[in-house]
C-alpha cells in the first residue's frame, strides 16, 4: 500500500490502520546488518513479569564505534506489527542512517495489554528503546545516554513519538528525542473518537475489529458499547472508558505544563475523518514551545483515514501538493530533508518553519503564517429536525474566496426533546441543492437533555477550500452524518439554534 491513502474503502479501512507509512522500495538494502530481538519492560498491573517489546534494528553498511550514525525510531499503526525487511528502510539505510522498527505492547511480537499510548505504558516501553539504543556502540551519542534520534510513523505509530518524548521529560525533565515526524495521529483520543461524546462509528468499528482484542477487557466492553449505541456510555462503563482515554495524548501533557522543544515536521490529513486537521493544528499549536514552533513544519494533505462522506455528500482531491511545493516528491522524502538538517545539519534548502502547508480541497497548496478568524457571519436562526430529515444550506458568501483553518460556531440552543443532535460542516456549490461538505469532514453538536437557549461553541472541521466565482460557500446542517451513524437519538426531533454566529479565516 502507498504512503498516501486518499481513496481508502472500508473492505480495506483496517490496512491503513496497521500499515507502516513508508515507501517500499523493491530492492533489498545490500550489506544491512539485521538483529530481531526483545527488551524487558513495565509489567502489567497486576503482575510482576516484565513485558516483552520486540524490535528488528537494522545497522548500515559502515557503522562502526569508529564511524557512528544516528538512528531512526519507526513504529506501526494500529492493530499492525513491526517492519522486519530493511528494503522498507532502503532509503534511510543508504542514507547513512541506522533504523529500529518495533512491535508497540500487545501487537506482533510484544506481549502485555494495548494501553494506547498511556505514557506510564507504552510511554516507558519507549524510553527503554532508547536506553537500549545509547547502549550501541555504533549509534552516534551526544553526550554518555544520549542517542543522536529522529522518529517517523503514521497514526498509532505517530501516537508513540508523542507518547516516549512526552514521557521522557515528564520522567526525565527532558526528552533524548531530537526530532518526530508524526503522521495522521492525535492530540486528544476521546475528542477523536467520540467528539461531544457523539462516537465516530464508523472507524470505532473498524478500530475494534482491527484490535479491540488488545485492549483490556473492561475498556473492550465499553468499547463495543461505545460501537453499537453511538453514545459515551453512562455508569462504570463510561468511567472506565474515561479513566482510560484519561493521559493518552498530547492533550494530558501540555494540561500538566509540559511543551516539547524540538522540531516535529507534522503531516495530517484535511480529508481525515478519524484524526482531523483539528487533532493535528492543535498539535502543532500546543505541544511545542514558541522556538519549536519556528524549527517546525505542518503539512497538510487529502489522505489519512479516509473514507468517503455520502451523507451528506463531500468532496476533497486525493494528493500531497504541498509537499512538493516544499521541494519534495513526496511526504517520505520531506522527512528525509527533515531528519537530515535536524540529525546531520546538513543543509537541504528546506523552507516553510513556523507555517501551515495546507492541501485545498482541489488540490493545490495553500501556504498560511496564522489561521486566526478574521470574518465573521451573523446567520441568526436555523431550525433542523434532529435524527432525521436532510441538510440544511445556509449561504454564507459568494466566490471567489478562499477559506483555511477551523470555523467556530456560536448559538443558543433550544431543543424538543432529550437526546437532539445535529452535524455542522462548510460546503461548496453553485446552489443548495448540489453544495458537498468540504473535504469529507463534519463535526457534531449533541445535546442530551431538553435544553433552551443553553449557549454552545462548536469548531468546525478544519479545511482549506478555494470558493471559485459562480458558487457559493455554506454552512451545512444535517441531522444526519455517515460516519456517525448510530449516535442519533431514537425520535425525531427538533434543534433550534439562535443567535447563530460563524467565525472562520478568509485567506487575503
């Protein structure tokens, strides 16, 4: 399978999720040195067996105490296991760089429960990867312990980066970390899975029959209740569910004062609709410190976890342009730039830190220095039925204008009856009847009990969309959304929103 994934069905939704995100190249890395093997880490609790996290570690040709190379981190994505062949790391390899592919606990070779990235877990299986790595003699040290160390993967294996260099300065007060690539991963798992606790079930689906078995009974049992009701589930099992989700993301660190302050190269999809730009842009925002900020990149492009929206009805153009209008062929050679100014300082004449590098909807490059909204629009009242019915278009300018970012709506809500929900995205198109959200992405707004005038404030997704002359831009309202089917209430209903605001980012 490709880096990019920009048409993915769901017969093959669970291959993206376990799939390496990196370039195969067909030729075997001649003179590689190979060695698999395990390291002892945290037990489980309950027990006093350390748990086995296995890894294959491939050495360049070279790669000597007396000719020492820094060494890249990769890890695979959810229900995956560990890339053994060094031809996937051919590049890397050539470039005169070692390479450790590990299996993440409970996945492949490595035993133990999947805690998904809980940093007292699979955050420490990490920091005894890199222990294991300053022992190499071959491995360049910048000081005694400390690695010369980047890290790159895609969704799970872009949750591990966070996971071992946040926990590292927790622990440690700092991280042996020197830079992450982290794709199409998350800052905050319960706002993916389940924003407003309106679950997305269509991927928890996929997500569970892809590994539910990893995770610890009690969570597996909310986890399927989470899948089949839609909603956050009430008692024990919505504690527990809680309880879980509770550190596992970048979220929980920077909460407890913690930034990190080294260069991420970010990529996130705009047409994501598992972990949405929102994750990544918040990412990119809050979990690094100002000067990490300006050694950074975020590159935005359509693909991730994709699945086609069909109600209501999206759009989005497969493809990584701004990779290439950053001078690379694709995201994978980005990284390598990346890794080689960060780990080699080698100048590559790579441009673009402190920036968002963002793929329209169309598919070209949009490059923005902020996404603060810059216009508002005073929509005043919508009525929607709720649970049933179809979208609502409320025209909001006509083209040519350019939008990037997240939108934030605000209103007072009024609903009918318990348990009313509604979908809010922007769509284009030359009238109402034929406006698709953009890029594929909506976000919910669910209300539980009765409620009047209760004021909310919803983010949109984040998109990046040229609105061309002879169509409009739109704010869609729908009582119903594909990928979270199922989260609806059981009657029809009705949601009535006032005073309704819309704040977003015009591109100048």
């Amino acid at each position: 399978m490709s880096r990019r994934r920009p048409a993915l069905r769901i017969s093959v939704a669970v291959a993206l999720l376990a799939t390496a995100v990196l370039p195969v190249a067909p030729a075997t890395a001649a003179d590689t040195s190979t060695t698999n093997g395990c390291i002892a880490s945290v037990p489980e609790p309950g027990s006093t067996t350390p748990v086995r996290i296995c890894y294959s570690l491939f050495r360049p040709d070279g790669a000597s105490a007396g000719h020492t190379v820094p060494l890249i981190f990769h890890s695979h994505g959810w229900g995956g296991s560990r890339t053994k062949d060094p031809a996937a790391f051919k590049s890397w390899l050539d470039a005169g760089y070692g390479v450790l592919s590990f299996d993440q606990r409970s996945f492949g070779e490595s035993t133990g429960v999947a805690h998904v990235m809980n940093p007292d877990f699979e955050g420490r299986d990490v920091i005894k990867l890199v222990d294991f790595v300053a022992s190499l003699d071959w491995v360049t040290k910048q000081r005694p312990g400390d690695p010369l160390i980047g890290a790159i993967g895609g969704s799970y294996g872009g949750g591990y980066q966070f996971a071992g260099a946040f926990t590292e300065l927790r622990d440690r007060g700092r991280t042996r970390f020197d830079a992450l690539a982290p794709e199409i991963t998350w800052w905050d798992l319960k706002q993916s899975l389940a924003p407003d606790e309106a679950a997305r079930t269509l991927w928890l689906a996929i997500l569970y029959a892809g590994g539910g078995t990893h995770l610890p009974p009690a969570v597996g049992a909310a986890f399927v209740s989470l899948v089949t009701t839609g909603t956050w589930p009430t008692g024990q099992a919505g504690r527990d569910l809680d309880a879980f989700f509770a550190k596992n993301g970048p979220a929980w660190h920077v909460a407890h004062g913690r930034k990190l302050n080294i260069p991420v190269l970010f990529g996130q999809g705009l047409s994501d609709n598992l972990f949405n730009l929102n994750q990544g842009l918040q990412n990119f925002q809050h979990a690094l410190t100002p000067r990490a900020q300006q050694r950074s990149i975020f590159v935005g492009y359509n693909g991730g976890h994709t699945l086609p929206s069909v109600l209501p009805p999206g759009f989005a153009t497969p493809g990584d342009p701004c990779s290439v209008a950053l001078g690379s062929p694709s995201f994978g050679a980005l990284e390598q730039r990346f890794m080689a100014l960060n780990l080699l300082k080698q100048q590559t004449g790579l441009t673009g830190f402190g920036s968002y590098h963002l793929a329209t909807a169309d598919g070209r490059c949009l490059e923005q220095r902020n996404l603060r909204p810059n216009k508002q629009y005073r929509l005043g009242k919508v009525i929607t039925s709720a649970n049933l019915g179809l979208p609502i278009q409320v025209e909001l300018a006509k083209g040519p204008i350019t939008v990037a970012g997240v939108p934030r709506l605000q209103a007072k809500v009024s609903s009918l009856l318990p348990d009313a929900g509604a979908f809010f995205a922007l769509s284009v198109g030359s009238s109402v009847l034929d406006a698709k959200i953009v890029q594929n992405n909506t976000m919910p707004l669910r209300e539980q009990r009765v409620v009047h005038g209760a004021r909310r404030s919803i983010d949109l997704p984040g998109i990046a969309v040229d609105v061309p002359a002879g169509k409009s831009l739109f704010l869609t309202v729908s009582p119903v959304a594909d990928m979270f089917a199922g989260q609806n209430g059981r009657v029809p209903n009705l949601l009535k929103l006032d005073d309704l605001k819309l704040s977003l980012h015009r591109v100048p």
